[in-house]
C-alpha cells in the first residue's frame, strides 16, 4: 500500500521559536498521531534565499491513516499549540507515494 505523505512549509519571514518546536510541539505530534499511523518526520530548515523558512514532513503508513488522523479529536489539540511557537499559519499539503528509491541501496 502507497505511503502517505504531509507536507507543512513555513514561507520565509516566519518567527518560529525552533526549542519549543523541537522539543514540546514534534513530541506532541508523535504522541497523538503514532496510533493513527505516522512513522517518520523530517525537519528542513532552508537557507534565506528560499521561498520557504522551513518544512515538515511527516510520513504516514499510508493515505488512510493520514485521513483518519484529521477526522480525530488530537487535530485540535495539536493546532491549538501552533500559536505557541510560531507567528502565522504554514501551507499543508498532503498525497501518495507513488514512487520513491533508496539511491546506493542494494537489495537482495
């Protein structure tokens, strides 16, 4: 089954405070969202002269539980933090894998 993929981008200009980031929101996601189906998060800062300060992106077992993650109850708690370390709204996106490949990986 297609591993789901969430996108969050921070455009640049964005005040964020990166330790309560780092160290109370991520903590909070993976609490509430592991028994939904998440498995993985990547944290990318990008140099200034990007679109974006910084991106998100949380990868799901697949599309469903990503669905089902949204339809629950934590959605709320964890969006009610976000005023807490960040000064206005990222842009989420979200969708399938329909390909991807370990580069230098030798499988047997």
């Amino acid at each position: 089954m297609p591993t789901g993929i969430t996108s969050i981008t921070f455009p640049q200009g964005t005040k964020l405070d990166m330790d309560y980031y780092l160290s109370t929101h991520l903590p909070l996601v993976q609490k509430h969202w592991e028994q939904f189906g998440l498995k993985k998060w990547t944290i990318i800062q990008y140099p200034d002269d990007s679109e974006y300060f910084m991106q998100a992106i949380l990868e799901w077992e697949n599309e469903e539980s990503y669905h089902k993650t949204m339809a629950s109850d934590t959605v709320g708690v964890l969006m009610n933090d976000v005023k807490n370390f960040v000064d206005r709204s990222p842009t989420f996106s979200s969708g399938k894998v329909v390909c991807s490949s370990l580069v230098g990986s030798q499988e047997r």
